[in-house]
C-alpha cells in the first residue's frame, strides 16, 4: 500500500526529476561549510533549558537581524518573532524551538555541552540538547538565508519563530497568550519540522492527518492521616491508598477505552514520607496522560479523578481530605497536519528533491508537540509538521544487525549527523515556502 500510494503522489507531482536540487543544494552546503556547521556548534555547546533562553534567543536574534530580517524579542517570556517581508502574498508561519533538557550529555561529542544552569524551579541541572533543538534553529537561518537568495521567486511574508519551552509543551501557548497573533498576524500556513534519531540522515517523511498525541501533565495530591508505623490503625496511610491508585489507574486504558484506542497513563514520580516508621499524611503523585484524541484525553483526565477520589472513599478517607488532582499548564492537545497542505507540500519535496528523499515514517509511541497551539487555535490554521532523518545509515544497519542500539532523544547519548540533517532540513522547508508562496 505504501508503495502504491507513493506511486500515486510520484505521478500527482508530474516531472519526477528534482527540478532545484542540484542548485539548491549546492547552495545549502556552501552555506553549512561557511556558517552553519559552526553556528550549530555553538548551539550545541551552549544549551539553556525552557524559558531560560536568553542567551540562545539573543544569537538566533542576531543572526536574523545580521540578514536584514525585522525581529521583535521577547515574545511569551524569550521567544522571538522574525518577519522577512517579500511584497504583496499569503504570510507562512515557519517555526524552530530553541530548549535544551535537564541531561547531562555522554555523546563523546568533540562540542559536548558541560553547561550547568538554574531552571525554573530553582534547581541547578546539566543541560544538553538532547532533543536536536540545535538543528532546528539552525535549519531556521539557513532557510532564511536561502529565502532571501531567492527572492524574485516568491511573494509574501515568512513568519520566523523562535519558540521558548516546547520540551514543558508551554512555550508555544505563552506565545499566543502574549498576542503574537494580534501583534504580527495570523498566518495563512505554518510550518515546522522535527529532526528524528533512528532515521536515515537527509530524507525527509511527511504525512497528513494525526502526527502527535496529546500531552497532560497530572498532578494527584493524596492527602491522609499521619500515625505511628507501629499503629496503622491509628491513621489513613497515603502511601497505602496511593499505591493502589497507580495500579487502578491503568484499568482506565484496559478497561475503559476501546482495544483499538490508543492511551497512556503513566506515573513518573510517587514522593511520600520522610521516616520508616512514620506512616505520612500526604502522597504526591505525577502523571503524564497521551490520546491520540479529545474524547480519548476527556476520558482519562475524567477517569483520573474519579479514581483517586474513589480508591479514597473505599478505603475510609473522609470528604474534606480526598484527593486533589490537578492538571498542569504543562498541556497540549494533538497536532494534526492539514491532510490537504501536507499532501501538497509532499508533492513539492518529490518535484524538486526527488522520491528518493523520503522515506516512510512510523509512528512508535505517543510523543507529543505544542506547534499544535499554532495551528489548532479559533484562527485554525492549515498546518504541516514533517520529520528529517538524523541517524547515519551505517549505524542504522549496525543496529539492524544486532550492534549498539541508536540513543532515543532525551538520552544523554543522543546524538544526530548534523550536516546531512541540517542540509535536508534547510532544503526541506525552502521548497516548502516556496511551495506556498512561489510566483509560479
């Protein structure tokens, strides 16, 4: 089926040869060799974790401003917008988070990062981009940079973003919250695309439809009755009733939702007491909730409650101290691609990179992404959110072949091939402006 439906879209896009990429890519590489290698380094070497990224906003910043490209800082706490005005056409929305994760990096990388920073909890942490945030923003200059090469071939507005805290899936909403849309326009599309560990370094995947679940951080307070560890009797234990919520929590998946229906709900953190003989009078649970729907994700944040809330009545808590749950604003609903948008930009990847830059994407988990606040706001704007390969293919097949597994993202051994990720990502969503807002 795969192949027949890329068949299809081979024969949809007409001339199958790449029609740019000969020149196109001849240009992003020559921009890799003279910037763009060291500007990823840098990146690299100088992470800075969610909402705490001056530094990382203030050179994005000035190496946008350094193109002549009209940035406004300080966007939704350290976001940056980037407006590259091109005459009269639609406005596309490109967008490139810019957060490091709490890791401290193991990669053996040459330009590791040994940074240590405060987060937003007041915590001092290691920091790395464990994620390929690095590549992100510096696949966002380099399309830039071959935007304004450009120019006589397209019309409009290109809407650069530098999105803060998309790893507490926060960072997009705050920038709506601060009037980005009222400040600087809805745009017609927006686009972005994630770097991906475990698939083949400088092809890109692209799908319409659903592409990630959504995300809810729980928090469950369960309040009890501290005693003697000698006299239970004496108390309600909120380690006791705890552990049995965690373990009636997973009925909501396997009992509640249909078997074809995706669900997660997975306990992270179970903190509680501080003496082995003193039975506590609070438990503190956290949670991270996945649907691939909002009926699904109303049905396990209501079943939440209802469990925590009913595993204390069972076990005698009284009314006044049953559970309090609470979600987080650390939420995103799921992101969906625009079936239409993404099957035309598709269409332009196979026309000017040619069918064997894309390669079959499959979906093994239920992470998630707050681009889904860009898109899926009362504005609804047509979205498309591809993925480019990260991984060499020599490691690929050592792995296949039973060697070392490939490090997931948020292990402090990932690592990605930064130039052949890059140059895809750059080429990648060129054509895809140019796609959208091409003079032809």
């Amino acid at each position: 089926m795969r192949q027949i439906l890329m068949a299809l879209l081979v024969s949809l896009a007409g001339n199958t040869q790449p029609l740019a990429d000969e020149e196109l890519a001849a240009a992003v590489a020559a921009d890799y060799d003279q910037h763009l290698a060291a500007l990823f380094e840098h990146f690299h070497r100088n992470p800075e974790l969610s909402f705490r990224e001056e530094r990382t906003a203030a050179r994005l910043a000035q190496e946008l401003r350094a193109l002549g490209v009209d940035v406004t800082e300080g966007v939704g706490g350290t976001g940056i917008v980037g407006m590259l005005r091109n005459g009269e056409g639609p406005t596309v929305l490109v967008r490139a988070d810019m957060d490091g994760l709490p890791v401290a990096e193991q990669s053996g990388l040459p330009y590791a990062s040994t940074v240590r920073q405060v987060d937003i909890t007041g915590e001092e942490v290691p920091v790395m981009h464990a994620c390929g945030h690095d590549v992100h923003m510096t696949a966002l200059v380099g399309t830039t940079r071959r935007l304004l090469a450009t120019r006589d071939r397209w019309s409009g507005t290109v809407m650069l973003i530098g999105q803060p805290a998309e790893e507490r899936i926060g960072g997009a909403r705050a920038m709506l919250e601060d009037r980005l849309y009222e400040r600087f326009g809805v745009p017609d599309f927006a686009l972005a695309f994630h770097v991906s560990a475990g698939d083949p370094a400088g092809k890109v995947a692209l799908r319409g439809g659903l592409v990630y679940s959504s995300s809810d951080s729980v928090d469950i307070t369960v309040r009890g009755v501290g005693a003697h560890g000698a006299a239970p009797h004496k108390g309600k234990d909120p380690i006791y009733i705890g552990a049995q919520i965690v373990v009636a929590l997973q009925g909501l998946v396997s009992r509640e939702l249909a078997p074809m229906e995706p669900g997660v709900v997975t306990v992270g953190a179970f903190h509680s007491g501080f003496k082995h003989n003193i039975i506590p009078d609070a438990a503190h649970l956290q949670l991270t909730v996945r649907s691939d729907s909002e009926e699904t994700r109303k049905t396990l944040l209501d079943g939440i409650r209802r469990i925590a809330e009913g595993v204390a009545r069972t076990n005698g808590v009284p009314e006044h101290l049953l559970p309090v749950v609470t979600q987080s604003n650390e939420s995103t609903p799921t992101t969906v691609n625009d079936p239409g948008l993404a099957s035309r930009v598709q269409r332009a990847f196979i026309r000017e990179l040619g069918a064997d830059a894309l390669y079959e994407d499959v979906r093994e988990g239920m992470g998630a992404e707050d681009f889904a606040y860009f898109v899926q706001t009362e504005h609804a704007v047509p979205g498309a959110y591809f993925n480019v390969g990260g991984t060499s293919q020599a490691d690929l097949d050592a792995e296949q072949a039973g060697g070392p597994a490939v490090p997931s993202h948020h292990s402090p051994f990932f690592r990605i091939e930064p130039e052949p990720s890059i140059q895809a990502g750059v080429q990648a969503m060129t054509v895809a402006v140019l796609e959208l807002l091409g003079k032809d």
